[in-house]
C-alpha cells in the first residue's frame, strides 16, 4: 500500500517561495498521477496542481498559474511543488495525493486514492 509523505512547509513572506515534496513508498511510484491540493481554515480541500504518471503533463489551478510548478521525479520516487510568489493567500495545509487509476490527472480531490499528512504553508504579509 502507497505512502505518502510530505514536507518543505514553513512560514515565508510574501514574494518569497518554498519547494515542498513528497515522498512515496509501497507501490510504483511511475504508475500513479499525482496531485497537490491545500486547504485553509473553514474553507474546502482545493486543487493546487497536478502531474500526469510520466510527468510530461502538468495542470494547474488559475490561482497558482504562472507561480507554482508541479514536477515527478519517478526515479526518487518523490513529486514536487516549487512555489514562487508567495501571497498571504496561499496560506493553508498543502496535502499530496496519488491516483492509479487515471492517465489524465483529475481536479478532484474525491478522485485520489492515497493522502499523504499534510504540510503547513504560512506567507505572512
């Protein structure tokens, strides 16, 4: 069974960036898209950004367009999410998910199989 494992989370401020990564374990890691959602206090799990098995397709939410890059390195086993920037309103808990059953990454948060714990990102102003 898949695991997942965040981190790189911390607090930064504005205009600043960070890479958060996440680390996988349990099954081949080449044959799960992967995606980043974050979620802010009393607000829903949202789509951040999301990478196809082989990595040579990203997408991205129009918030972070232009400012976050998704990448899959599958020889490490690991997916990161490099964030320039950086606005307050990035802040929020950054989650990885893995999916193994679609070629073309979802949006959907109900669409992912495996969650990873969670990492804290904190732009202050």
């Amino acid at each position: 069974q898949v695991q997942l494992v965040e981190s790189g989370g911390g607090l930064v401020q504005a205009g600043g960036s960070l890479r958060l990564s996440c680390e996988t374990s349990g099954r081949t890691f080449s044959e799960y898209c992967m995606g980043w959602f974050r979620q802010a206090p009393g607000r829903d799990r949202d789509f951040v950004a999301a990478i196809t098995r082989g990595g040579g397709a990203s997408y991205y939410a129009d918030s972070v367009k232009g400012r976050f890059t998704i990448s899959k390195d599958n020889a490490k086993n690991t997916v990161y999410l490099q964030m320039n920037s950086l606005k307050p309103e990035d802040t929020a808990v950054y989650y990885c998910a893995a999916d193994e059953h679609r070629l073309t990454p979802s949006i959907r948060s109900a669409d992912y199989d495996r969650w990873g714990q969670g990492t804290q990102v904190t732009v202050s102003s």
